[in-house]
C-alpha cells in the first residue's frame, strides 16, 4: 500500500513539476515576443477599412493561442514582404463577421495571444466588427473574466495612454450595448461585477432599448446581479440617482416610475428590499399613473413585496394613490379580476 501511495505522490510531483516547466516557457515566450520589434501602426490604422479575409491558418492560432506559430509568422512577414504587409494583416485581414485577429483571441480566451497584440498594437482593443462590437464586447458575452482583466490592463499599463479606460467600458456596439450589458444579459456575474467596480457610471448607461445594465438587473430579477450593482455604488448614490435622475432609473416608457416601482411589479421580493433599504425615498416616490411602488405591487398581487413596503410606512392614510383609492382597495381589486 505504501508502495503504490509513493509511486501515486511520484507522478503528482512529476505532473506538478512539468506544469511548472510549462508555466516557465509560457511566460519565457511571452517576453521574447514582447521584446521582437514589429512595426507601429499610426493612428488611423485602428479605423481602416477591411480589405481581406483572415487566412485560415492565421484564424486558427489566434483561436488556440498558438502565439509562437502566430508572431512567428508576422514576424518572417516582416523579413521577408514589408512592414505594412503585418500591419494589413494585424489591421485589415478579418473573419466573415469582422472580427479582427483581437476578437477572435477573446472569444477563446487565447491569453497568450491577447498579451501580445495589445503590447504590439494596442490599436485594435477599440477596433470593431460588423455589429460593432469590440474584443471587451466579445469577452464580457462569453463570460471570459480572465480576458476582461488581461483587457482591461493592458489599457491601464499602457505608457503611451493610448486609449482611456472610461471610453473604453462605454463603447456601444449597434445595439446600443456595452460590455457591462452584455454581461447582464448573459448572466455573467463575475464579468459584470469587475466592470461595475472599473467604471460605475457605465451601469447607467441606456441602450437602444431605453435600458441600462442596472435595470435589466432588477428586470431579470438576478438578486445577486443587483447586489453586485449596489454594493459598488457609494453610499447614498442610489438615493441620489432616485431624486435627480429618475430619467436613469427607468425606462420613459415605463410610466415614469423608479427601479422600486419595476421590482415590485416582477414580485421581485430580495430585489425590492435590497433597493429600498439602500434608498427609502424610492418608495415614496409616483409614476406617472400616481402610484407609489406598493400601489404596483397590490396591481400584480404581489403580496410579499407590499408586507415588505409596507414597513416603511407609519400611516396607511399616506398610501393612497393621486385618485384617492388605498393600497388594500387596489389589492382586492387585482384578487376580484
């Protein structure tokens, strides 16, 4: 028994110690092809038209960060044609989608690869496919956190500042969408909980759709999406955005009313407590039809929602709605129908 525990501790050792001689020449390469000098693009590359679709072989590094293969064949590019040829390559050579050689590494999670494009042409973290979407886009979709980190610093790092973070996090693809959205509408907590830190403005932002990543959280009724969200606000931001900004809130064709007013017609019991502790005058506040969010909440029968608003208020004689009728009449209304 003893034998076969040693031979077992052997091979764990054996396995642990040839990681550890990968993980060596992964980052030994990385800095050899960060040290090879390649061409730099001005500015106006990182807006220039595709010319060509991605050679397949080029396509398949990229997706498998073979960045050896791939920065070895940029570089006998160089040597052997031009300069402007690794440029056209790296700039104007694109998938059937658009996606440029950046997209595709993101996509897969080809670290390797994303290092070193963005060391040597930190141009393409901003550029776009056909649906405008950059590599952050990309990334935030398939819940790639590991590559909205490696992104995202690379912008930080960068010594000659060539993009700012903030416009970064912002871009909006032809949907209206950010990498934030995009992370809320695919669940991807962890992705979307890093990107509200990096850039909370950016959980306001509206889409096409007249939404922002903050309303589609409590939409989704994702308790632990809007946690996340409230949790990164400083304290008395949310009050501050229900009294001065209640055009961010919600929607304008939601009748004018607040988030409160949007989870207590879901039902969204966790969501609704979570966002009147953080900001009781929400729950004190009407839409446009004259109904406070406990009014919503009796419309839809949510009964758990309204014991839950209904410990905000001392008076019942202070819920009545702008037509004069109380929170139980508009109850019993909803279990008559």
């Amino acid at each position: 028994m003893s034998k076969h525990n040693n031979t077992a501790g052997g091979g764990l050792y054996l396995c642990k110690g040839r990681q550890l001689q990968c993980l060596v020449w992964y980052i030994t390469s990385l800095e050899r092809w960060k040290a090879v000098k390649f061409p730099d693009p001005i500015a106006d590359y990182g807006f220039s038209e595709p010319n060509k679709i991605l050679q397949k072989e080029v396509y398949t590094y990229a997706k498998e960060d073979n960045f050896n293969a791939l920065f070895g064949l940029l570089s006998d590019k160089r040597d052997r044609v031009s300069s402007e040829e690794v440029l056209n390559v790296i700039f104007k050579h694109v998938a059937a989608s658009g996606n440029s050689l950046l997209h595709v590494a993101a996509s897969h999670g080809s670290e390797g690869v994303i290092q070193l494009l963005c060391h040597h042409f930190p141009l393409l973290i901003t550029r776009k496919n056909f649906l405008g979407d950059n590599a952050l886009h990309l990334a935030a979709r398939a819940g790639r956190f590991d590559t909205i980190q490696n992104l995202i610093e690379h912008v930080k790092i960068d010594p000659h500042k060539t993009l700012e973070l903030a416009s970064l996090l912002r871009m909006k693809n032809n949907k209206g969408n950010t990498p934030l959205r995009d992370a809320v509408i695919k669940g991807c907590r962890e992705v979307a909980c890093f990107l509200v830190n990096e850039d909370l403005e950016v959980s306001y932002h509206k889409n096409k759709e007249d939404k922002s990543p903050l309303y589609l959280a409590v939409e989704s009724c994702d308790e632990e999406m809007l946690a996340s969200f409230i949790e990164a606000m400083p304290e008395g931001n949310l009050e501050k955005l229900a009294v001065g900004k209640p055009d961010i809130m919600l929607p304008e064709d939601k009748k004018g009313g607040n988030l409160l007013h949007l989870a207590a017609s879901m039902g969204f019991l966790s969501g609704a407590r979570l966002l009147v502790s953080r900001c009781p005058v929400a729950a004190s506040q009407s839409n446009e039809e004259g109904n406070l969010p406990i009014h919503v909440a009796c419309q839809k029968g949510h009964l758990e929602v309204v014991r839950e608003l209904l410990t905000y208020w001392f008076d019942p004689m202070d819920l009545l709605q702008k037509e004069g009728l109380s929170f139980l009449y508009l109850f019993f209304e909803h279990l008559l129908m």
